[in-house]
C-alpha cells in the first residue's frame, strides 16, 4: 500500500488557476488515454481539501442542467476543511479537519492492501509529506503555464531529493513523471 498524490500540473507548477479553475486542464484530450484508468482500480481511500471537494461539487455533482450527477468515486473519501459543506447523498465521504496522520491511519484500514489517493490540494499533500506519509508522486505535466494559481506541493524538497522512477509521454499535451519519496 502506498500514499499517492497524482495530479496535473502545468509547466510552471500549478495545479489550478488562482479562481480554483481547471479550464486549462480540461481542453486536453481523454482522461481514459492516460494511466488514470490503471491507477485509479488501484485506489482504496481518497484524500482531499476543501476546495478540491467544491470543484468537484461545482463541475461535476451540480451541472448546468440543474440535475444532480452521483458521486464519481467508490472509494471511501476524507475531506479536509475547516467549514460546514454540503454532502453527496450515497456517497461515504467523511469531512475532518486537524492533524492528518490520525486520518491516515483511517484511511489506511479502509484502502486495505490498496493505495491511498491524495487528490488535491498542494498545501495538503504538503502536510502528508511533512509527515513522512506520501510514498509517492505521479504528475501529469501539461504544455501550458499559468503564471500564477496554486502551487503543485508549496514545500522545499532538497535533501534528500525525490527520486526519479519514471517518465512517460501521452500524446503531446502530457509527461507523466513518476517520483518516489525517500524515507
């Protein structure tokens, strides 16, 4: 079982525009072309922040079509947030908040022998790693830049430095970098 973050980035470091949007995302290709497929029958538990649940909530639950769409995951999902937010109906999502490594370890019955997603934000993933709790990092590197928004992990990773395990291309839009966290 390992803890994962895996997300799209772009080119200079972002994993969201500074209005939480993921339009520059989105205008890439199918997600079922990319090694999200493998990746996500592998997950046993999610991760997340409170603004990761609301895009969530925003773009895919509440449509434009004011109908309501279920909740795209099986997976048992924590929310980490501070404030009241509404909850799917049917799906087991748990909203907490406070010390993450309590949380991991409820996450880590409940994903058994599978891995834990940590879905997003950076500042999130952030606490996991300072934890000595993210196994692993898989980003998906995107061929535009931002400017500005939220930063993929805001920490200083020096010494000892992530490592490298693999680099992989789909299409023209992504490099898929695959990096172990050294214990």
């Amino acid at each position: 079982m390992k803890t994962q973050y895996y997300a799209a980035s772009s080119l200079d470091g972002f994993i969201a525009a500074p209005n939480h949007s993921l339009d520059w995302l989105l205008q890439f290709g199918d997600i079922e072309e990319t090694s999200y497929p493998d990746f996500i029958q592998k997950v046993g538990a999610i991760a997340m922040g409170s603004a990761t649940y609301e895009w969530i909530l925003n773009n895919q639950i509440f449509t434009d079509n004011n109908e309501s769409n279920p909740w795209p995951y099986e997976q048992p999902a924590w929310v980490f947030t501070s404030r009241s937010l509404p909850k799917i109906d049917g799906a087991d999502i748990q909203f907490v908040s406070g010390d993450v490594r309590p949380i991991h370890q409820q996450m880590s019955i409940a994903a058994g022998d599978k891995n834990i997603w940590i879905m997003g934000g950076g500042e999130l993933v952030g606490q996991f790693y300072d934890h000595g709790l993210l196994d692993e990092l898989i980003i998906q590197v995107t061929s535009v830049t931002l400017g500005e928004g939220f930063p993929l992990l805001p920490r200083k990773i020096i010494q000892p430095s992530l490592i490298l395990k693999s680099a992989t291309t789909y299409g023209e839009d992504f490099a898929e970098l695959r990096y172990e966290v050294p214990k």
